[in-house]
C-alpha cells in the first residue's frame, strides 16, 4: 500500500456515541431521516446492450460537471444518502443523475439483477450522460455494493468507458468476507434486512422458492448466481471481488472506508495495494455509511458523510 495517499482520520471525526460505534453509527446513519431532494428530476429509462434496462433520473444544470450516483444493496435512487449527495452536488451547480440499478424500479425491466461484477451498467450511464451533458468532466459516485461496482470498472474488470473521477464509499473488496461478516453477531440484523427486501423484490416478478428468513449469501447461492451467469455464490464472489486488482485502477478514485465498519473488513483496504490513483481515507469511526458526529457541522450537521463528500467534490472542482 502506498502509504503516501493514505489520509488516517483518527480524530477529525467523532462519533456521537462512543460505544459500540460500528454498530450505532450504522444505525444512526441510516434511522436518522434525510431532507427530500428540492429538484425537479427528469427520467429517463436506458436500454442496456443485453436488453434490460436501467431508470435514470436527472437534473440538467447546464454545468460542466456530471455526477452519476449509485445506491447500495437492497436500496434505491430515493435512499437518504443518495439525495443528500444530490443536493450536495446541487449546490454546487451540478448536472445530477441518479441511477436505479436492474430491478430497482418497476419502470425499467430486466431479466438479470444487479451485483458487484456490473460494472458495464456503470459504463452504459456514463456513455449516456456524455452524450446528454457534451464537455462536462463526469464523477461517479458509488456506496457500498455500487463502490465494488465502480472498483471494477475503473480497474477495466468489466466495462472500460471511465469517469473522469470515481468516489467509492465503504465498498467491499472481498465479497466472500463481507458475506460471512454480515451472517455473524448483531450483523445479523443487516443482514435479514437485506434478504428481506431482496426476496421482495425477487418475488414480485417471478415465482422462485425462497426460505422466509435466511442470509444474503443465500439469496446469492439460490438466485443472484444463477440468474447472472455464475456457477454459484463462491463463483460470484471470487469474480466479482476487487481486491486482488486494486492496482490496476487507472482513473482518480477517492476511496472512503471505517475501522469499526461491521461487514466491511479494513483489513482488506490495508493490505490492497492501492496505486497512486487512489486518494484514501480511512476513519477509526463510522460504521457502514454511518459517519454520525458529536459536533454539528454549521453546513452539514452532524452528517461528517456530507462534510467528506461536499470536501472531495470541491477538491475535484481544482484538478
């Protein structure tokens, strides 16, 4: 790991409640409620070159940056984090899309879901937005899932058409080991969530026998595997992690991950090894998206997601 674009932020941020931070940060990020997005988005539905679609929803702000946002597992473009990003990029004048991932929405079809190996997804948005918004520098941004999503597009894996930026926000590198993390302890109520809402949404367009409480990783070994091409889970996992190929980023990459994230190991982002494409910070405090502070930001509250996020888009603004 080159340890010279590591950015350690032992102290800046600190955590609301002091204990059991993973855990609390995780849930105070995501229970605390968000404000709605105060832009009249248009839509657009893209056709992807196998046939499926994905729902975009966009703002023209006339600028000469775009940012394409991605949400995480189980979520959608309507995800607190995602429009607090939006009206982020918003204030600064920003073209916006916001992008809902195969399946996501019941405007768009598609026969095959998203996963963490779609990177080509990615690359279909960005060819449309450049299309859309002619001489704009294009930053994708991408949480948890869509982070792995973005990793392996900017590392050429699947899909080569590159942002000029990516910002990648506690994505998991090793699949296999963040499966295991969330099946163990309190992550386990993560982790019924996930399986929850993706056998909801699994269900609601085809008949497929599903256990009426089990893991994520069975959700991947029963269905997601299998409707995308893999052998199985392991398959999946082993192809679609990015760990063994963070060098090969070739695009600016911010990246952002926690200690204490519950099913995100930081062992993973300290042995990568990370090139100088990529701009690290790695916080001792904040869970998984969670990065709920003790001090209220004047502009951000006590939201220190927002508070890196609006300081990497204007660092961007200077390259």
């Amino acid at each position: 790991m080159n340890i010279s674009n590591v950015d350690l932020k032992l102290n800046d941020f600190v955590p609301i409640v002091p204990i059991l931070t993973g855990h609390t940060q995780t849930v105070l990020g995501h229970i605390v409620s968000s404000e709605a997005i105060k832009l009249k988005l248009e839509e657009k539905v893209l056709s992807l070159d196998d046939g499926d679609q994905l729902l975009l929803k966009y703002f023209d702000n006339n600028s000469g940056y775009t940012i394409s946002i991605y949400h995480g597992l189980a979520g959608n473009s309507q995800a607190d984090y995602v429009r607090r990003s939006a009206s982020l990029a918003a204030q600064l004048g920003w073209n916006i899309i916001l992008v809902d991932h195969r399946g996501a929405d019941q405007k768009a079809t598609s026969k095959q879901t998203y996963h963490s190996g779609r990177g080509s997804d990615a690359e279909a948005v960005i060819k449309w937005a450049r299309n859309k918004f002619i001489n704009t520098k294009h930053i994708a941004l991408g949480f948890s899932m869509s982070g792995s999503i973005l990793l392996n597009l900017v590392t050429c894996r699947y899909g080569t058409e590159q942002p000029d930026f990516a910002v990648v926000v506690n994505a998991p590198l090793d699949l296999a080991r963040s499966a295991h993390l969330l099946s163990v302890g309190f992550s386990k109520v993560y982790d019924w969530r996930f399986y929850l809402t993706l056998k909801k949404i699994i269900q609601s367009k085809e008949t497929i026998p599903l256990p009426f409480l089990a893991r994520t990783m069975d959700i991947d070994q029963l269905y997601t595997s299998k409707a995308n091409g893999f052998k199985d889970a392991a398959d999946y996992y082993e192809k679609c992690s990015t760990l063994k190929y963070i060098d090969r980023i070739n695009t600016k990459t911010f990246v952002l991950a926690a200690y204490d994230d519950p099913f995100i190991d930081i062992k993973n982002y300290l042995s990568a090894n990370w090139n100088g494409n990529a701009h690290l910070t790695f916080s001792k405090y904040g869970g998984h998206m969670g990065y709920f502070a003790n001090k209220k930001d004047p502009q951000y509250g006590r939201r220190w997601l927002d508070h890196y996020l609006g300081s990497v888009f204007k660092k961007i603004q200077t390259i």
